[in-house]
C-alpha cells in the first residue's frame, strides 16, 4: 500500500467505481449506452424541455458527449429538440421515448429511491452530508492548487 493510502481512502476509491460499474450495468440492461442513460435520466429529472447545456452541467458530462448521445437519441426517434435561444436546445421526449423512459428509466429511478428508504432513519441524509463534505473539500483542495 502507498504511504499515502488510507483504508478509508483505498475503500472509497474501491466503491465508487463498484458504484459506477452498477450504473453500467443498468444502462446496459436496458440496452442504451451509459451516456444515452444518463441523458434521458436527466430529461426525467429536470422535465420536459429542458437544455442540453443543463444536463451537461448538472451531470458532470462533457457538451461533446451529450451532443453525440442527443444526435444518436434522436436518430433512434426517442427525442426532438427544438431550438431556443442563441445556440440552447430545448429537448424533448418522443412518444418512443417516453414507453422507453417509462420501461427502463422510471424502474431504474424507483430502485434508488427504495434504497434510501430501506435505511434506517437520518442514514440516507446523514450519507448525503457526508459526501458533500467530502466533494467540498475534494474541489477546494484541487481548485487551491495553482
């Protein structure tokens, strides 16, 4: 082990990708690919309409591939966009998408709610607050390096 490896360290490293992996495998259940995933995930989230540029913020995902995945969503015929203004695209479910949206996303999105429900009371924002804490110190430290 590196001298700068701790247990707790090492094992949050080690879930994180189990965690990433999972995510994996739900998109590839569901036969789409972990972005397309993801992007229709969002579209449930943040509504009916919204901005490819928001998705892309809020999740962590490069324009470039939200922009590959919405192209190829929207070849298959699960999306529309329609443009708003300047260069924003609004996005929006097709009725393809919404029985795909209603198969794969929802059940996928209910699995996760359940979990938290599962645990015993205050563990799910005791979690929560915990992993903020660790993201915020995790950005400060790389965004204090110059």
């Amino acid at each position: 082990m590196n001298d700068n490896e701790t247990p707790e360290w090492k094992e949050l490293n080690r879930l994180m990708k189990e965690l990433m992996d999972l995510y994996y495998e739900i998109a590839l259940k569901s036969g789409l690919s972990d972005s397309a995933f993801d992007i229709l995930y969002a579209m449930v989230s943040m509504g009916s309409g919204c901005l490819q540029k928001d998705i892309a913020d809020y999740y962590h995902m490069s324009r470039t591939t939200v922009n590959s995945s919405i192209k190829k969503l929207e070849e298959q015929g699960f999306i529309t966009m329609q443009k708003g203004q300047g260069k924003n695209k609004h996005l929006f479910l097709t009725d393809a998408g919404t029985q795909l949206v209603d198969d794969k996303i929802i059940p996928a999105m209910q699995m996760e709610a359940g979990i938290f429900a599962e645990m015993k009371p205050g563990e799910g924002k005791e979690f929560l607050r915990l992993f903020q804490e660790y993201i915020k110190i995790y950005r400060e430290r790389i965004f204090s390096q110059k």
